[in-house]
C-alpha cells in the first residue's frame, strides 16, 4: 500500500509538458508590433505574422508570394520596389546565418515610399528545433528614431555653420584691430620722441634757470613720457606677433628654452638661480614666436624671484591625452590667485611699479602666442609661495 502511495506521489511530481496549439503562437505573434517571420532552414517562410503580411502587400508583395510557404531568399534576391536595394545583401546574410557561418546578422536600411520616408531595422536570430535550424527575421520601422537623429544632425550643422561663420567674423576683426593698433602705435611714437627730445633739450638750455621743484616736474613729463614710449613698443610687438605669418615645423622645445634662457642670461647677473630643465615634447609651431613666449616666461620669473637670495626656476612638462602640458614654475612673490584671469591681459599689473618694472604686456603676448599654436595658457600661485605657468600644446 506504501509503495503503490509512493509511486503515484512520485507520478504527480512529474511535469507535465504543454503542447501550444498553432492557434495560439500565431496568436502571439500577431501580438508583436514588429514585422516578424519564421525560416526555416532552406530559407522557406513557416510562419508569419499579422504585421508581415501587411508589410509585404504595401511593397508589393501578396500573401502568396511573401506569405508561409514562400522562398525569402528568392523574394530577397528578386526584390522590386522601394526596400529592393538591400535585397542581395540580405539574401546573402540570411544564408550565412542559416548555416552557421553567422551567429546573427543586423541591418538597416531605407524603404521610402512615395507618400513618406521610411526606415526599417533587420535581426535575424537562429535558433534549433532537434536536429532542424530556423531563423527569426524581424523588421522593426525606425522612422522616427531615424528623423530625429537627421535633425539633431541637421542642428548640429547649423550650429558648426554659425561657429565657423562667427569664428571667421571675429577673427577678422581682431586681424583690424591689430592693425589699427600697431598703424596706431606706430604713428603714436613719433610725436612721443619728440616730446622726449625736446624735454632734454630744454633741461639742456634752461638748466642754470630751473629750481629743484622745476626740475622735479621736468622728471615726471619725462618720464611719463618714458613709459608711454615703452607702451607703444610693447602694442607694436602685440601687433607683430599677431600679424607675423607662422613658418610651422617640428620644434624641440628643448632648444627653444635654451635659446630663449641664453638671451635673458644678462638679467641673472650678480643672481644665484637654481636652474631645472626636464624633458621637454617636440610640437608643431613656429621656433621664433615660441622663443619670444619663452624668454617672456623665464624674465617673469627672473623678475619676481628677485627679493630672494637663492631662487628656483624649473621648466618641464607632462603628457595629456591629445596634448603636451608645458610649465614654466618659480619660488617667487607668487600672485592672489583672485586675479588669475588679469594676468594675460594687456598692461595688466598685479604688483606695482614701485615693486617690479615692466609694461604688462609679456603674458599678453605669450597668450597670443600659444593661441596661434591652437594651444590655451594659465597659470597657478599664491602670495609668496612662486607662481606657475602653464602652456598647453595639441600633439602633432
């Protein structure tokens, strides 16, 4: 009695399998938007779905042509019509996934009728039944996936068109002012040396006349017009920089540097100044105009390294991911990083002139420099703790 409850326990645990009707898969296949049929091995249709059928008679198919028992390689290869184009292709796809040859084929493809512009998607996904092989094809319509992607392109191209429009624009303009400043500055310095010659020489002829408070006075017209006179020098070499054709080669900046330190080398004397030089990229630039940027550079910090006994210069560099970051680092008064976005204005000063000389141009022109060489600056620092200057260098 035991052994006869065992066995029909055992018999009741035992799943039984479900066997769909065909009713009811076509049924769910007609549930699924997407255009779907089934091949089987020799690519012949076994079955289809509501959305198939539709597909294929708006392209100018009939059910019997493209419906369950037709040949989809044949209807691929003979295709006619608006989706035609990509008819042997997928022919030939479809037969590589059939024997093995392909795990899986993906596609899309335009199908426009007369009345509107179409795109589809087609997967073709094998699968086994015993020893047999079918395949699943599936259209999907990605019209709208598709319209939006040609209108962000669209926007995106009008957008790329006003940048360039707006970037030519401007860099016209900036092409004029820099003529306009250096016609400008030319035209200024004459008349500037001629106050200058005629204050000497009026200090010359009236010298026995002129009291201490005439004399004082003297000094400042003169040397007001001094500093003019090294303006109007500096917006001439702004101007030449900007307007100097680029003669582009491969420049090791090694060489550079070292050119640009020998030229400044009259400045350090009486100093004592630690000098580094780390590995330095070679860049695609101009050898003259990136000398002019460096030996402003190293006179910076020559300059404001002055108040201490034993000063530190050091020039190196690190790669980026499609750039060479150079730097020019100093131990000297530093600067409030508050002002960053001063420093490589025109006669921009964060320290007075009674503190250090100069006109405030040098980074100016180590700006405009490096931006020719379609590279970006700046700079890091503190009060008394030295400043760093970075130039950025796209990799040839």
């Amino acid at each position: 009695m035991s052994q006869q409850h065992r066995r029909t326990s055992s018999q009741r645990a035992t799943p039984q399998t479900a066997i769909l009707p065909v009713s009811a898969v076509q049924s769910a296949l007609d549930m699924v938007q997407g255009i779907l049929a089934i091949v089987n091995e020799r690519g012949v249709v076994v079955m289809v779905n509501r959305a198939w059928l539709g597909f294929m008679t708006e392209n100018g198919g009939t059910a019997e042509g493209c419906g369950v028992g037709s040949d989809y390689l044949a209807v691929c290869e003979n295709a006619q019509g608006p989706c035609s184009e990509e008819g042997m292709v997928v022919a030939a796809s479809l037969r590589d996934v059939l024997t093995g040859k392909l795990d899986s084929y993906e596609v899309e493809y335009p199908c426009h009728s007369p009345e509107r512009e179409r795109w589809f998607s087609l997967r073709v996904l094998p699968f086994m039944d015993g020893p047999m092989r079918f395949a699943t094809v599936l259209h999907e319509d990605i019209t709208e996936r598709k319209h939006a992607e040609i209108r962000e392109y669209d926007m995106d191209s009008e957008v790329a068109q006003e940048v360039r429009t707006r970037t030519q624009e401007l860099r016209t303009e900036r092409d004029e002012l820099d003529s306009f400043v250096g016609a400008v500055s030319h035209d200024l310095r004459t008349p500037v040396r001629h106050v200058r010659s005629f204050m000497q020489l009026l200090r010359a002829k009236a010298q026995e006349r002129l009291n201490d408070d005439d004399r004082r006075l003297m000094d400042v017209i003169d040397g007001a017009a001094g500093r003019l006179d090294g303006m109007i020098s500096e917006l001439l070499g702004l101007a030449r920089v900007s307007q100097t054709a680029l003669n582009f080669q491969d420049v090791n900046l090694a060489q550079v540097v070292l050119r640009a330190w020998s030229n400044i080398s009259p400045e350090t004397q009486g100093r004592q100044i630690e000098w580094v030089a780390g590995d330095l990229p070679v860049v695609r630039g101009d050898p003259d105009l990136l000398r002019l940027a460096f030996e402003n550079l190293l006179g910076n910090a020559i300059k404001y390294t002055s108040g201490r006994e034993c000063a530190k210069i050091e020039v190196g560099a690190r790669p980026g991911d499609k750039e060479w970051i150079v730097f020019v680092q100093d131990d000297g008064v530093g600067f409030d990083p508050a002002y960053t976005a001063r420093l490589f204005g025109a006669f921009q000063r964060l320290h007075s002139a009674r503190e250090f000389e100069g006109i405030g141009m040098g980074l100016a022109n180590v700006k405009r420099i490096i931006e020719r060489h379609a590279g970006r600056v700046w700079a890091e620092g503190q009060p008394g703790n030295g400043a760093t200057f970075y130039l950025a260098f796209p990799k040839p």
